[in-house]
C-alpha cells in the first residue's frame, strides 16, 4: 500500500492550530491523525526533552502508527504538530520521506502568541525543563524570571528564523494568518480547502466555534479532543441521532463545560513586558 501523506500542518503554537485542525479533520475528503502533535520526527518534546520516535523505529514506525490510526488513504492525509515549524531536523526527515509534501504555517502577532502561550504554561502549572536542565513547576515564576529560564518559549515567536530553511526545502507552503482566522474563518478555510484540492464550498459543523485548547488542565484537554474528534467520526457515518444521545449524557456535558471554559485570572502582560518581547522580535 502507497502510505502518502499528502500535508503537514508544523505550527506555530497558539495561532489557532486546535480550530484548524479540527476544521480540516470535519472535511469529508480529508484523513487526519486522530489526535493533533504526534510528535512523530521532533527531536524534542514539550518539556524540551529529547525523544527518539524516529529514530527508534524509522519511517516504518510512522506507517504502523498511520494504519493502527485508521486513516484513509483514499482521502487527502495530513496532520498537525505545532513543534515542527521550530524543530529544523524534523523537517529534514519530512522532507527526506516526502519531498512533495505541502506545507501549512498559522502565524499571529508574536507578542500575543507568546501571552497566549505564556497563560498556558502557567495556568496549567506545568513542569518545563530551564536551559540549565532544571524541572521546574511554572505557577509562580514571573515573566521576567520565565524568559531567563525558558528562553526558548520566545525564540518560538522568531517566524523568519525558524521559516526560512522550510521554505527552501519545500515548494508548497501555505501561510496562515492568526488575525484573519479569526476575522473570517469561513473564507480562510475556503482558501486553505482550495490549496488542499479539496471541496472548497465545505463548511465544518464548527466554524464559528473557537477550539479551547486552555483548558483546565492538559487531561481534560486531551479528553476534550477525543470527544471532539468522536463526534466528526459520528457525523462522517451519519450517525446523528448518536451525537444528540452523547450530547445529552455525562460525556457530552463534559465536553461543554471544557470547550466552553475560559480561564477567570488571565495573565495580561505588561507594557513594559510587551516593550521587551517586541525588541526581541524586531529582527525576526
């Protein structure tokens, strides 16, 4: 069997990528992972620790995964991991294992995606490993202290850095813009349904809900995308009256309450901390 993938979505994290993938995973011409950042070619992981998925089991590896998945290979296939666009040998196996791949890149305002994400991190407590290899719990450690620790949260927001090798190794990238999504959702999926050559007049069931991925905690993320993704399987078959049977239990209320919650102590970053990231973001 021709094992093909036939997109990439590589990041850049908090620029919308939840939505998107789950716009593109409710296409009916589309096969995607089950579940967003596999990970599959990083040479790190989310903590800054080095994993070796590739290495240990090869492109061979990722075929089992894509089988045991059960993605259609008569469809257009693709997936989303948001650690790729800043991880260079990543997209060097990528692009060994599939030259013609095409490319899909959210950017926002690097600013607001390192406030984004800097709420994440800290409103989840989660433990980061410091560039001097320290496990560090990240509720209490203030901006000033976060970006000496983990500078690397701000080196993600460098889009012509990490961009510029990518562009020469493939020839089919499609630049999405975090303020147009979120102005006109409808007519960026159009276009990026249109680059994927698939039915551009498709309109996803979700359209006009933003995809929450700050969530209480990285648990009930991860639940709420294995309900979401249940429920794009359910309407693909037609099962519609199981949709409304699962929206009216335990589960489908869960799922309401994850998606819907938004956190009550937002960190607002302040002018100067602004001042600072956007002086570090003038060269790229």
């Amino acid at each position: 069997m021709n094992y093909k993938i036939d997109f990439m979505g590589i990041g850049f994290p908090r620029c919308a990528t939840s939505s998107i993938t789950t716009h593109l995973s409710n296409h009916l011409e589309i096969s995607m992972f089950s579940l967003k950042d596999t990970d599959y070619f990083s040479t790190l992981d989310k903590l800054n620790k080095y994993i070796g998925k590739y290495e240990l089991n090869g492109i061979e590896g990722y075929y089992k995964i894509l089988k045991e998945d059960g993605i259609n290979f008569n469809k257009i296939v693709g997936e989303f991991c948001t650690q790729y666009a800043y991880d260079t040998k990543a997209m060097e196996r990528i692009n060994k294992h599939f030259p013609d791949i095409k490319i899909i890149v959210a950017i926002r305002n690097p600013v607001d995606r390192f406030e984004s994400h800097y709420n994440m991190i800290k409103l989840n407590n989660m433990q980061l490993i410091s560039k001097e290899g320290k496990i560090l719990y990240t509720k209490n450690i203030e901006f000033k202290e976060f970006v000496k620790l983990f500078p690397n949260f701000v080196d993600i927001g460098r889009y012509d850095y990490h961009l510029k090798p990518i562009i020469k190794m493939f020839k089919n990238i499609k630049i999405i813009n975090y303020e147009d999504f979120i102005k006109n959702p409808k007519e960026v999926m159009k276009d990026l349904y249109e680059y994927l050559e698939v039915d551009e007049g498709f309109i996803s069931t979700e359209i006009n809900e933003v995809i929450n991925p700050t969530s209480k905690s990285l648990i009930n993320h991860k639940l709420m995308i294995v309900i979401s993704k249940t429920s794009i399987t359910l309407k693909k078959l037609g099962l519609t009256k199981m949709i409304k049977y699962i929206k009216d239990t335990f589960i489908g209320k869960k799922f309401d309450e994850l998606n819907n919650w938004k956190p009550t102590n937002k960190i607002k970053l302040s002018l100067i901390e602004r001042e600072y990231l956007k002086e570090e973001y003038k060269n790229g």
